[in-house]
C-alpha cells in the first residue's frame, strides 16, 4: 500500500512531498528491496516518475548503482537504526549524501542530499593546501641553492682573497724593517682573522659545506656542535642504517637538515634542555630524524607556527612529524620522510649530492 493511502503510516506527508531533498520509501519483499513511495523532489532530481517507479524493485529502477546505496536501507531495515553513507554517484553524476532511518511498519526512508559542490570545493581546498606545501618545501630547495651559491662566493673570493692579505701582512710582520709599524702590522693581522672567521662562520649559516660534501649525518653532527655546544647542551648523534645502501635525494636531505636546525634553535631558546639525541634512522622506504630533548617539554601545546612549518614542508614530500611530549619530560620530534622522490614530482632532483 502507498504511503499516499495510508496516511497514518506517514504523519509527515506535507512534509514529505514539500521538502527539496529527494526521498524515497523502500521495504524489503521476498529479499528484494522495493519502491515504495518518493517524493517529487526525487522525481524532479532523479528524473524518473512516481507512478514508474512505485512497487518496483529497487535494481530494476536502478540497474548500475553502486553497492552502498542498496546496502544502507537494508542495514536500516537489519539494525532497525539511522544508517549513513557518503559517495559518488554515476548515475546522477554527483557526489551524494544519503540518510536511511525506519519508520513504521518495516519500510525505511531514504533521504538525500547533493554534496557535488561541497565535494568539489573540498578538493580544490586539498588541492591548494597541497600547492601551498609544494611551494613551501620548493622555496626551501631553492633557498638552499642560493645559500650554496653565495656561500661559495664567499669562500672562493672573499676568503681567498682575506687569506693572502693575512699572508700578506704576516711577512710584512716578520720584515726587519717593519719594527715601527709592527703593532699596527699585528692589529691588522686580529682584525683580519677575525673576518676570516666571521667569513668562515657565515658561510656555515648559509650552506654547511658538510651537508653537499660529506652527506646529512656529518652535517647534522656539525649542526649540533654549532648549535647546541656553545649553550652548554651536551648531545649524541645516534645512526641506524647505512647511508651509503639508503641514500636519500638532495632535496629530502635539505629539508630534514633544514627542519632540524629550526628544531635545534627552539630548543636552544625554549626547552630549558641539558642534553639532545639525534638519531638517523634509514629504511628501504624512508629515512626519519628524530630530534629528542630533555627539557620542560611544549606544556600541552604543540600547534605553534614553527612546528607547522615543519609539518608543512614534510607533508609535500610526502613526509609527516609526530611530536611525542610530556610537561617536565622533555620533547621529541620525529621527522620522516621518503628516500626518493616521486618521477614528475616538483620536488624531485636528478641531482643527488648531500643524499649520504
């Protein structure tokens, strides 16, 4: 019997037949679910007609559909309960929302709701966080190059040329004749190893040579005496798996050697730490860098902007960071990442010289 005909088996019939979200009655007849009432916003939606439909089985009127829609309403008619389900939909071409819940006697109503804008508008938001990643970790990549750059014009001219001025000024110093001038001789020659070091400690701060020469593993031990030492804060460095079986890209070794130290720097101003372990740990898959303190700990918060920085640029390579953190117990930051970038990734590089 229709629902029409029956209206104290349906209470809500002005709502049923006004309301702009197509629904449909079904029960279950010999195992088969059946049509037994919709409402003309699922004719209108659906484009099909009441009186074609109305005591047909529900694969006869929709021969193609998927799986699920069938299966909320005979968990709904199974469970006697609300049952949901979200999916795409090829025979409306959309994205739908559907929301099966019983109603008297045995027959369950389907209501749904067209989603496609929601669905599209969600994938454009995906798709522009994951652009935003890819420029955050590009931007990284290309910083890196012009640090390289520059860092090697600092070496290759500035300090060759400081270096012979200090040569320079050494023999003038031993001159006989230079006893005169010699206490201006000697303050040129501080002054000048003093640039030469500045030179030498900025070059540092721009591109590790350790990093491109000898891989990621020396450069972060480097790091960490730079860093850390000069604090007082004693560290280890701890290695798992051989560099040389699991080499990693040039662009993955930038971006953890480049995470770490914003890692270390925080560490430096905020942990209150006395010691730091790094430990590399290298798989077929993956390589991770874990960065652990034993200082006051984040307190509850780990959402600040640095470590969603460091999320960020991990994520575009395909990466993530677990922080693991007790107040008083310190903090541990745990970076992963793939060895290997993707072939057509924007991130990917032939060129593989720090990836030890």
């Amino acid at each position: 019997m229709a629902i029409s005909e029956s209206g104290k088996n349906f209470s809500y019939r002005i709502l049923f037949e006004r309301v702009f979200d197509p629904i449909a009655v079904h029960r279950i007849e010999d195992g088969n679910i059946t049509f037994v009432d919709i409402n003309p916003a699922y004719e209108r939606v659906m484009k099909l007609s009441r009186d074609n439909v109305i005591g047909r089985k529900f694969h006869d009127v929709w021969p193609n559909a998927e799986s699920k829609w069938s299966g909320i309403i005979r968990d709904c008619l199974a469970q006697n309960r609300t049952v949901h389900c979200v999916g795409e939909s090829a025979d409306i071409g959309g994205y739908l929302e559907a929301i099966a819940f019983p109603i008297p006697t045995d027959m369950a109503a389907v209501i749904f709701l067209d989603r496609t804008k929601l669905k599209r508008s969600e994938d454009d938001r995906r798709k522009y966080q994951a652009q935003l990643r890819e420029l955050a970790a590009r931007l990284t990549i290309s910083e890196e190059d012009t640090r390289r750059r520059v860092a090697t014009e600092l070496h290759d001219r500035i300090g060759y040329d400081l270096i012979c001025q200090l040569r320079m000024l050494r023999e003038i110093e031993s001159m006989n004749d230079a006893e005169n001038i010699r206490p201006q001789i000697r303050s040129l020659i501080a002054n000048t190893e003093r640039i030469i070091s500045g030179n030498r400690s900025l070059i540092f701060e721009l591109s590790p040579p350790a990093l491109r020469e000898a891989g990621l593993n020396p450069a972060l031990e480097e790091l960490a005496q730079n860093i850390l030492e000069p604090h007082g804060i004693s560290w280890h460095v701890i290695t798992r798996g051989s560099a040389e079986e699991y080499r990693a890209d040039d662009s993955v070794c930038v971006i953890l050697y480049r995470m770490a130290r914003e890692l270390l720097i925080n560490i430096v101003k905020h942990s209150g730490a006395s010691a730091v372990n790094i430990i590399i740990n290298r798989k077929p898959e993956n390589i991770t860098v874990a960065v652990e303190d034993n200082g006051k700990g984040l307190q509850g918060n780990t959402k600040g902007f640095g470590l969603f920085s460091i999320k960020e640029r991990l994520l575009a390579l395909g990466g993530n960071l677990k922080i693991i953190s007790e107040p008083g117990e310190g903090v541990m930051a745990v970076m992963t990442c793939p060895l290997k970038m993707k072939k057509g990734d924007i991130l990917h590089d032939d060129k593989n010289t720090s990836g030890r």
